[in-house]
C-alpha cells in the first residue's frame, strides 16, 4: 500500500499557507499507510556558510539543550538548535565534511540519527499515523515552497523510524516510494562498492541512495531518472524533492497508483485523488495519470513553462 503526497507552490504568495493547505492531503492517506508518516518541507533557506541539520532521538524529552552546548564548543560558538518533539534543527556554519566527521563521532553514543542535510530542507518523521505524526511536529503551522510527504504500511521490514520514508541521502535530495524493488540487494551490493553507506534494510533506502550517487557522478536528476528505468526492477511510484522542486517517476507497468494535478499556483500528487480534492481551484486544475516510464520534473528556479514541462506527455 503507502500513500504519497506531494505539493509544489508556483506561486510564492501561498508559501504562508503550506502547512495548512498540505496537512490534509497527508491526513487522506491514513488508510493506505497507518504504521508510520514523515514528511520533507522546504523552507528558510539557510545562508552560506550554514547548513540546516535535523536529528532525531527516540526519547521525547533529550536533552537538546546539553548537546548544544557540546555541539558549540566543537563546531560553533553561534549554533542554533530548535527542538521539535523527539526532532531537533540545528543551524551550523561550518563546511559538511567536518560537520559529518564530528557528528559521526558524536551521535551514535548517545542514540542519535542524522534525519536531513541541506540548506532548504527539513524531515521530520515519526512511528504513528499521519494524524499523530502531523500534531506532534506541528505541520499545519509550517511554511515553506513545497512539501512531500509520505504514509507506510511496513510490507518489507520493521516498523521504525529509521524505516519511514522519506529516506535523504544527499544535501537537500530525497525519496519517497510506494512499491518494492526485486534488485535491491544486488544494488545495494553494487552502491556499496561505489561509497554509499546503508543504515537500514529498506529497499526505499536503496533507491534513495541510487539517486544520490548518480547526481554526485554528474548526472542531472531527469538522466538520473531515466537511468533508474533500467536499473531498478520491480514496482514503484517515486517522488524525488530537490531544493527548487520535485519530481515523479513510474515503473514501466505503473501498477501502483498516481494521480497529478497542475493548476496556475501549484503542482500536487497523491496516490489517489482524494488527496488532491480540498486544494484551492482544483475544480479548475488540469488532472492527470503520470505515464508510465516517464521522468516528470518541476523545478522553480527554472521557471519552466507549463507547456515545456510536459512535453514528455
């Protein structure tokens, strides 16, 4: 099962109303994934030379405030962190490879995970249902460019954190997935050979991954995803977000559910229609079935024309 949900907002005066309008479309998929929800938001972009972190610790009540103070006096004197339920952000100025290096050290002793990197965007996920999960992060409030979010029935392994999606392996890049692949564990083999370092055995994991490497190899995210047609057997629906935007993908036989809608002010997917049916003007908004085995891609720092962003279709 697993339900995805997606918006993108082509017009900056809604950036206010992201949470608002985004929660519901995440809370239609309660019944396609009960076990666990997360979502990626894109917002307040950090200034070079910060990076936005969020981590995650199972107990509730962490001490966050302790580990800033650690975390100053080996990174940075200046570091914000501002905790959200058992998730904490952190807004560090200094380079990533020294920032990985320390937290790598640090983190595992004291139960942490690494939830997200980048400078746009932010994950939050948790065990729980998509109503759970939205009030405990507090996502109706937030604001931001766009959102994916994502609702998991555990069919492949366990029921955790760490197994809910989105799974993000690169600065500001990461996937959600509704499906299962028949070749994960020969390409995992494969990444690993190639630098990527797996802390589950989720085969969205794996995916997620598979995209990472290509786009450190140069690669552009539409020949990343053309690429994946042939790489990745199996079945799967895939939105990728990026810091300008998100894209989606679909196995050639397309049995799992999708539906797309574009209006003027935004670009939206879910895994069925519902999703779709409270967002503002949808009554005027041009709805569709994403082909299958064709790479469907938004990005606003581009400024793409519609006409030009379906010219797949």
């Amino acid at each position: 099962m697993c339900g995805i949900t997606g918006l993108f907002l082509k017009n900056p005066s809604l950036e206010k109303d992201l949470g608002s309008l985004f929660e519901p479309m995440l809370l239609q998929m309660s019944q396609r994934g009960p076990d666990s929800t997360g979502f990626a938001i894109y917002r307040n972009p950090a200034s070079e030379p910060q990076i936005k972190v969020v981590l995650q610790s199972p107990d509730p009540s962490f001490d966050w405030l302790g580990l800033s103070s650690e975390l100053r006096a080996i990174l940075d004197p200046d570091l914000v962190m501002t905790p959200n339920y058992n998730h904490c952000l952190m807004l560090v100025s200094t380079d990533e490879s020294t920032l990985n290096r320390e937290l790598m050290q640090l983190l595992p002793s004291l139960g942490l995970t690494i939830v997200s990197i980048g400078r746009h965007i932010e994950i939050y996920k948790e065990v729980g249902t998509p109503e759970t999960v939205a009030e405990c992060f507090g996502l109706k409030r937030m604001t931001g460019s766009h959102a994916i979010g994502h609702t998991r029935m555990a069919t492949e392994s366990a029921v955790t954190t760490a197994g809910s999606h989105p799974f993000s392996t690169g600065n500001d890049v990461f996937l959600v997935h509704n499906g299962s692949l028949s070749n994960n564990n020969r390409l995992r083999r494969s990444l690993i050979s190639q630098g990527a370092v797996f802390t589950t055995d989720n085969d969205t994991e794996v995916a997620a991954q598979y995209f990472d490497i290509k786009l450190q190899q140069g690669a552009s995210l539409e020949e990343a995803m053309t690429s994946a047609l042939s790489d990745l057997d199996g079945f799967y629906t895939f939105c990728i977000g990026t810091s300008n935007g998100f894209a989606v993908l679909r196995d050639p036989i397309a049995c799992k559910p999708a539906v797309m809608a574009e209006s003027d002010d935004w670009v939206a997917i879910g895994s069925e229609f519902r999703a779709l049916a409270d967002l503002p003007d949808v009554g005027h908004a041009e709805i569709w079935e994403p082909e299958p085995a064709v790479p469907y891609l938004w990005e606003n720092a581009l400024k793409v024309p519609v006409a030009d962003t379906r010219a797949h279709r």
